[in-house]
C-alpha cells in the first residue's frame, strides 16, 4: 500500500501571510492538527502544528494576528504519494514526526500522511512499532514541525 491509499488528499491549506489564528481556525474546521503552509503557487514551504502555535505562539506572548511564517515549521520531512507505508512508518520513527506532508513532483502539497492514517490501515504490529518509536524521547528535539 501506498501513501496516496491512506493520506487525507487535498488538506487544508494556508499562506505565510496568514494570521495564526486563521490557521487554528482551519484546523478547527478540518478537526486537525497541522495544516500545510503554501506559496502563491502552492508549493511547499513549511507547516504549523498546534503545537507551534502553543509554544511559539502563546507561550511566546505573541497574538492571534501573528503570521504563520513567524511561528512556522520550515525544515520539513515530506513523502510522495508512492511512498510505501513502511517507508512513511520509517520517515517518521527516524524523525520522531507524526505527520507527513505528501508533495507531487512539483513540491506541491496534495496530501497529508499520519500517525491515525496508519494505524486505521496498517497492521498491529506497525502501527504499535510507529507508536513507540515515534513517542520515544530523545535528547534532541523532534524534527521542526511535524510533531
């Protein structure tokens, strides 16, 4: 099986420009908890989690109005829509993510690949391995954005 089989296709999607509080209001509405951050010709240029908005946003001090760049993830961990599952399980054990932005060949985003996708669609085995891997801590922070 494939990513394109299990990603949520066409997510959700914001531009830098927009204020933290539209992206948390699109994650309301689309009950998620990243959305893909996209250029004026839908290329790939980060994310934001709810995370990010708790701890660079809120716990920063800074407003709703603040631009999503200002408190987005940039160094992403992406995948294609023929990525296999266990290369999209492996990307996000190594990463320690639980969400995967899935990008055609043009860089642009046409879906999202998570931890909940795989486990609705993979086996026991896999998804308890995800679950573990991604989940354990580490000295260092998990890759920026994908958390």
């Amino acid at each position: 099986m494939e990513a394109r089989n299990l990603m949520t296709a066409d997510p959700a999607c914001c531009s830098p420009s927009d204020t933290v509080k539209d992206a948390a209001g699109l994650m309301v509405d689309n009950d998620c908890g990243e959305i893909p951050v996209v250029d004026e010709s839908g290329g790939l240029v980060g994310v934001v989690t709810d995370r990010d908005i708790a701890c660079r946003c809120v716990a920063k001090g800074k407003s709703a109005d603040t631009p999503v760049e200002e408190v987005m993830s940039s160094s992403l961990v992406t995948v294609t829509p023929d990525t296999s599952i266990e290369e999209c399980c492996k990307k996000m054990e190594d990463n320690q993510v639980r969400r995967l932005p899935v990008v055609d060949d043009e860089g642009k985003c046409c879906g999202i690949v998570s931890q909940a996708d795989i486990a609705l669609h993979a086996d026991k085995k896999e998804t308890g391995d995800l679950v573990r891997e991604v989940s354990e801590s580490t000295e260092e922070p998990a890759a920026v954005g994908c958390c």
